[in-house]
C-alpha cells in the first residue's frame, strides 16, 4: 500500500481519483496513509548527548519482560531516553 500512496502523491490525481483508476476502496487508502504515517513518525532515531560514566553497568527491567542491559560507557542520559521510548 506505500507505493499506492507514493504513486499517488507523485500522479497530481485526487486520491479518490487515483483510488477509482486503481480500484481500492478510499476509506483503505486513507486508513493506510494514516497508520504508515504514524508509523514513520514513531520511527524516528533521538539524539542522544554523550554524559558517560566509565565503566560502569546498567540494567532496566519492565513489566512486561523487556530488559536492556548496558556495560561499560553508560550515560543516565541515554537510560532515560530509552526508557522513554519503550
């Protein structure tokens, strides 16, 4: 479905034109566009600064089973960031 959305950006067409030339049901096209657009954002890298501690280790363990362990140059900066994200 991302080349159909791309295709349709790329076309100057409507998207419902461009759904009708296609034969997808709109309501899909835009259910797609939507959730591969949140995905996208979702993605995205962080910058991390670089406060270390050296020789140092780490563990965060969750709730639901994830842990990440650190072992060496750990930064309190980068555990928080990551934490974030999970």
């Amino acid at each position: 479905m991302r080349l159909h959305i791309e295709s349709c950006k790329a076309s100057g067409h409507t998207v419902i034109g461009y759904c009708h030339q296609h034969g997808l049901a709109p309501s899909k096209f835009y259910y797609w566009q939507k959730r591969l657009q949140d995905a996208d954002v979702s993605s995205g890298f962080l910058q991390i600064p670089d406060h270390t501690t050296h020789n140092a280790t780490a563990s965060i363990h969750f709730p639901n089973g994830v842990s990440i362990s650190f072992a060496g140059n750990v930064s309190i900066d980068v555990l928080k960031e990551l934490a974030c994200c999970i």
